[in-house]
C-alpha cells in the first residue's frame, strides 16, 4: 500500500524517522505494517477533524449541513464571484 506524502528523516546517528508529513506527527512502526498504517490513518483523521471555534469547523459544518446540500451546484461550486451579476 502507498500511502501519500510520507516525510522521511534520516538522524545523525543513522536512525529513520517516519512523520505523516512534512512537520506532522511521527508514525509508529516500519513501512508496511500494520502499525504504521494505523498510525498514518489516525494522522490523517485528526488532520481532516477541524478543532471546534475555528473559521474552518463553521465552514467544514455548513458544508455538512442539508441547507449546503440542497444549493445548486454551480452555488456550491462557489469561485471568485466576477461572472455573478
């Protein structure tokens, strides 16, 4: 399994470091287990969940809601606001 954006650093001393990426959480583990997946894939989900009473979890919470979902797709689809008259 390739899993995306891995950071690799090499210590002074020879170790390998394995971070979810550039300036991420470390992963536990070597490259292909089953540790180090699960490592990633907690990573990755903490990285998705916004934290509560920021800009990005109002905007991740109207994205989620019916009234998001019930806009035409060209609203949705949003863009700079110049072709709106």
């Amino acid at each position: 399994m390739r899993l995306k954006g891995i950071h690799t650093v090499k210590s002074k001393t020879g170790q390998t470091y394995y971070y979810a990426w550039r300036g991420g959480p470390r992963l536990r583990g070597q490259p292909g287990s089953a540790d180090f997946t699960a490592s990633y894939n907690e990573a990755v989900k903490l990285r998705e969940t916004p934290s509560d009473g920021t800009l990005f979890s109002l905007i991740a919470g109207f994205k989620a809601s019916t009234e998001f979902a019930s806009l035409a797709p060209r609203t949705k689809a949003g863009g700079d606001g110049a072709t709106c008259r």
